[in-house]
C-alpha cells in the first residue's frame, strides 16, 4: 500500500495549481484515485471492499493533505462516506456496491432538509451547503428533518411532536448543483451547494441520525466487524482531523525548508542575523512542540477506536473526550498555520504561494 500512496501523492503534487484553477479536483486525480482502490478503505469486505481501519485512512489522508489540503479533504470523506454507508440497511448498500463497489459518494450532514413521512418512504426537499467533492459523486448523503402532516390544517410538523432527524441516500442525478464554492480555503475541495427539489425516498434507503450516533443503525448488524461498531461523531471526524494534521505538517515542512533558504541567502550583520535566527528558530521549535501534541492526541483517539475491538460500548466520558480532543487538535493546526504565516513574507499573499494554501 505505501508504494501506492507515495504514487498518488506525487500525482497530487502535479495537480495542485490545476485543482486551485478548477476549484475542485481534477477529473484525472479523482481517477486515478479510484484506480488505486483506495476509496474501498472503509467498504464491507462483503461488497469488496478492504475493511481497514480509520487509522490507515488516516495516514493516507495525512499523506495526500502534507501536498494539498483539498485532495486530502476530498480523499478522506469520499473515503470516509462508504463508512456511513455501511450503516444503512442492506437495499441501500445493494444498490449502491451491488452496482460499483467503487462509487463515489458526497454528504451533507447538516439536518437542512424537510422530509414529509408517507406510507413507505420519505418526501424529501431541501438545500444543502458544503458537499466537498460533489462533482465526482454518483450518490449522495444528506440529512433532515422528519416532518408530517397535520391531519386539520394540512401543514407540517414533526412527527410525533418529536424532532427526528434521517440521513438520505439520493441518486446524483437527482440532484442540483450550485455553484456557490468561491473560497480561500480549501479552494481545491468543490465544496459546492446542492438542491433537491423533490424526491421520494424509500424507508430502506434511509437511516435514523439517532441510531447512527449510539451505533443502533441496521448496518452495525448487517455489518458485524468493529469498524461498524463505532458511534458516528467518534469516527466521522477523523476524515476532518487527519486532513487538518496533514495540512499542517505540509506547512511546517514548507516554512522549514523557506526558513532554510533564507539563512542560505543572509547578507546582514553578524549581530541581526544571530538575533533573526534565535527568534525563527525558538518559533519553529514552538510550532514543532505543537504538532507532536496534536499527533499525539490524534493517536490517542485512533488508539480508543481500535480499542472498540474489545469493548462494544463507549462510555460518555469516552465519548465526549473523544470530541473534545479532535476539536482542541483542530484549534493547535489553525494556532500552527497562523503563526507560520505571520512569520513569514509578504510573498504569502500571493493565492500561488504553498503556504497561502495550507
């Protein structure tokens, strides 16, 4: 597998200012991607697929987003979506892998939507914003809200005077896109909007939100390994986290490597250059220190994930700490790209410079 991603990554390397231009990946990356099997890491060994672990995605996420955020972003949740899948009922993953074990899936799991109960599925309407890489998708995921009508007045309201909430399988085509994705970030991503103007989805190609949070879904049963064991808001966040950390660690290198060059290239007195050098390398220092302990806390949460294998409960402690230490890993990459950025030029202000994009 290492010599697979090493190859990916370099044709990762090779399309970063395409990807910035398009402002989406390139049709021939997203290719060779799936040519790679690659984004069969988290599918059922039943539809194919090579049933790893998060932490292998992980570090090949890490890997592909050290080159370009945006490709590891897109990789991780095209990836990271055949997980979710795996939790639905069995007609939706037949219908999905039964047909390509290699499709690619988009999701938006903000509950946006309004869905209106009938007799046997779901009237689904709706907008959805942020679906990464929703140009390449076949399918896609999507939440909302669980509404009916009221007998007397025709309108509707929740079920049951209960807010519920679904995730939806929907097919592409069914689908509208907007183009809305004009950003600085992650600008490679296509994380573009979509609208669903109306769909009727049946009951089995749909999944409670609840279930899928405390690992209630019919797909952990379908699916009996400890990959699809795992609540929703412990594992999905990796995809996030592992892009982050790869982002990161491709900015530190980078800012190393400039940093480098710079003293190469230093013509000022032995006294500013020896103060310069005290206070850029006391930063990088700071910065390293930094990015072992999000890697550290990374691999911590990894680690409890794994650990599902001999524990098939979380207890909440477990599960908020979880959330906590993503979210606090979060916070350390934003702090690392930040102060390498301020200590740097003003050539980052050009949208071509490497470290503008990280």
């Amino acid at each position: 597998m290492q010599a697979t991603v090493q190859a990916l990554a370099g044709q990762v390397r090779e399309h970063v200012i395409t990807a910035e231009g398009l402002r989406r990946q390139p049709d021939a990356l997203i290719q060779s991607i799936v040519a790679s099997g690659l984004v069969r890491l988290l599918t059922p060994v039943c539809w194919s697929g090579h049933e790893h672990s998060f932490t292998v995605l992980a570090e090949v996420t890490q890997a592909l987003a050290h080159i370009d955020a945006s490709a590891g972003w897109c990789f991780a949740f095209l990836s990271m979506h055949s997980w979710v899948l795996a939790l639905f009922p069995e007609a939706a993953q037949r219908l999905v892998w039964g047909l390509n074990p290699d499709a690619l899936i988009a999701a938006s799991f903000a509950p946006m939507g309004r869905a209106i109960a009938e007799e046997g599925g779901y009237r689904l309407r709706g907008s959805w914003d942020w679906v990464s890489g929703i140009d390449h998708a076949e399918w896609l995921l999507v939440a909302g809200e669980v509404m009916k009508i009221h007998a007397s007045s025709h309108t509707p309201e929740t079920t049951s005077g209960v807010r519920q909430q679904r995730i939806f399988l929907v097919p592409r085509q069914e689908v509208t896109i907007r183009d809305t994705w004009f950003a600085t970030g992650l600008r490679g991503s296509g994380s573009k909007s979509v609208v669903i103007e109306e769909y009727v989805v049946p009951e089995n190609l749909s999944v409670s939100l609840f279930d899928v949070l405390y690992t209630q879904a019919p797909g952990s049963t379908l699916n009996p390994g400890a990959l699809y064991q795992i609540p929703l808001m412990m594992g999905l966040p990796v995809a996030l986290v592992a892009s982050l950390l790869g982002a990161t660690e491709g900015a530190s290198a980078f800012w190393r490597q400039m940093r480098q060059q710079q003293r190469s290239y230093a013509v000022s007195s032995a006294l500013s250059q020896q103060t310069s050098c005290t206070v850029q390398d006391a930063l990088l220092a700071e910065t390293e220190v930094q990015l072992d302990c999000a890697m550290l806390l990374f691999e911590r949460c990894l680690a409890q994930l794994v650990q599902k294998r001999r524990s098939m409960e979380y207890s909440q402690e477990v599960r908020l700490r979880t959330q906590r230490d993503y979210s606090y890993i979060a916070t350390l990459c934003r702090s690392i790209v930040e102060r390498l950025y301020n200590a740097s030029s003003a050539r980052v202000q050009y949208e071509s410079h490497p470290l503008q994009q990280y």
